[in-house]
C-alpha cells in the first residue's frame, strides 16, 4: 500500500494564523477548504457546496472613524452564500461581539444591495469561528448557532449560521473511529504521532493535501521566520496577561484586607483592560469601542496610542 510523507521535519501548530492562511485561503487549494467548509457544515452530495470563489477580505469604513476590518478567509460559495472562516489564536474576551461585528459585515457591506433591489437579494453568511482557546460552556469542541425562537424552536431565517470550533476541547481517538469534524480537529490540534498523521492523510484527502501545503510552507526559511516571530508574539501576549492577572490576585492577598485584594484585583483588571485597548487600537478600532469594551477613558486611550 502506498504511503504519503505528509508531515514536516520542522514542528508546527496547524492553528498559527499565517500558515492557516496560506493553507486555506489560496486559490490553487480551494478544494481543501470547501471540503472544510462541507464538513464542519455536515453537507454532503446534493446539498454540498461545489465552489468558492475567494474575495478581497478587506472592507473600507463607511467613514473614516469606523472601523477598517480584515477577514481570514472570506469567499462566495456556488450559490451566493457568504463564508468568512477565522482562525483565532489569542483570546481578546469579545469574541461574541467580534463574531456579530464581522458576520454583519460579511451580510451587507460585499455586493450589497444595489438601489431598486428587494431584501430577498441578500444571500445567507456562514461564520467560521477556529479557536486555539477554550471560550463556550459546553464541552463538545463544536458548536454551532442560528437564529430560532426558544420557546417554539423555529427558526426564522437561514441566512444567519455561525459555527465555533473549540481546538483545545478535542480528545483525542482512533482515526478509524473520527467523523468529519473530528478528523479536522484532530489535524488542528495536532496531537497525533507520525503514524496516526499517515493514517489520517490516507482516510482523508483534502486533510492530506493540507498537511502537504503546511509542509511547503513551513520548509520556507522566510515563510518559517514570519511562522516563529507570529507564535512569539502570540507565547509574549498570553503569557503577560497570565502575569498581570497572577499580580493583581497576589497584591491583594499581601494586603491582607478586603481593600488590599480589591485594589489588587482592579490594578490587574487595568492592566488587562489597557493591553486590549493596545490590541485593538494596533487593530485600528474605533475609539468609542475600545472605550465601550474595554471601560478605559478617552483620556488614557489616547495615552495609550502614543506609546505604538
């Protein structure tokens, strides 16, 4: 039986978001992500998507205080369907309000209505939502989210999906036994040996074919350079949040008062909270969100940008 070298010789995270891009977003490899897309989805044959034609992930502002968004992956599927699949490495905590800010993006602002067109025009968005972190209550690592009445469970409308899926929720099993979103996430949690890696690529092409692209990818000295400077910054982030967070708890247990662990906890809550406002302010978000999200002043917003 023919066998396939499918894995790298220099190690790698699946889930890094510039070797994600390079895998998923490509033209030449679009049958890797409509294959994703069809699985995480759970369509098959007739139902299936068949094409993607990949879009500028870029939208403008309306006017120049809004704020300038970039998708992962955004694309048109064969029958208008809007999809935008994020790969999310760092946990910002907005994650909700993020996901509703893009899928409305996604839903009006790319071949919106034209003047004369009726609102039956607009096609249906699909979020795909990849995260290196643990976010939802459930344990299943996939979830997925529509627009339904919860008393009488109808849906209103499908134009609205949104789908997550949890990395770090994945346990791992016998290839043999994985359904389709399972063997996905068993590529991006990345947990399997050398064996199960060639077992896998054999039960699944696009999968496969995936791993390939990543080794090209990561086999490029520049590419690589660009992979290791992202994974540091993203190593750098989480662990200064850990440390700020870790302070802020043990200066209020040295005070030793009820207003010793209360200043503690609210100095690593700032610290937390003017790290966001750095993040989205290098995002170029608009100031009144930062305020809404992160509770900081105008005032030290705009301390804080002079220091970028």
């Amino acid at each position: 039986m023919e066998t396939a070298h499918v894995y790298a010789s220099r190690p790698y995270d699946p889930t890094n978001d510039l070797l994600f891009k390079f895998v998923f977003g490509r033209e030449e490899r679009k049958n890797i992500t409509l294959q994703l897309i069809n699985d995480i989805l759970g369509r098959d044959g007739d139902d299936a998507f068949v094409d993607l034609q990949f879009r500028n992930t870029e939208f403008s502002p309306e006017k120049q205080s809004d704020k300038l968004g970039r998708l992962d992956i955004f694309g048109i599927l064969n029958d208008g369907s809007r999809i935008d699949i994020e790969m999310q490495v760092i946990n910002r905590r907005n994650m909700e309000k993020r996901t509703l800010f893009y899928w409305s993006h996604m839903y009006l602002h790319f071949d919106t209505l034209r003047s004369g067109d009726d609102y039956g025009a607009l096609k249906p968005a699909i979020s795909i939502n990849i995260l290196r972190y643990n976010f939802l209550p459930q344990d299943n690592p996939h979830a997925a989210y529509v627009l339904y009445n919860p008393k009488t469970q109808h849906r209103l409308t499908e134009d609205l999906e949104i789908h997550f899926l949890e990395i770090p929720k994945y346990k791992n099993k016998p290839v043999q036994s994985m359904d389709r979103i399972e063997k996905w996430l068993a590529y991006f949690a990345n947990k399997l040996d050398e064996k199960e890696k060639e077992e896998l690529a054999m039960k699944d092409t696009a999968i496969k074919d995936a791993m390939q692209a990543s080794d090209r990818y990561i086999m490029d000295d520049a590419a690589y350079r660009e992979y290791i400077a992202r994974e540091s910054a993203i190593w750098d982030y989480n662990s200064d949040l850990k440390a700020n967070l870790a302070e802020g708890r043990a200066q209020g247990r040295a005070e030793g008062r009820a207003e010793g662990r209360a200043e503690g906890r609210a100095e690593g809550r700032m610290e937390e909270q003017e790290r966001m406002a750095l993040d989205m302010l290098r995002d170029n978000m608009d100031i009144n969100l930062i305020m809404k999200y992160t509770k900081l002043s105008a005032e030290r917003i705009a301390e804080l940008a002079k220091t970028i």
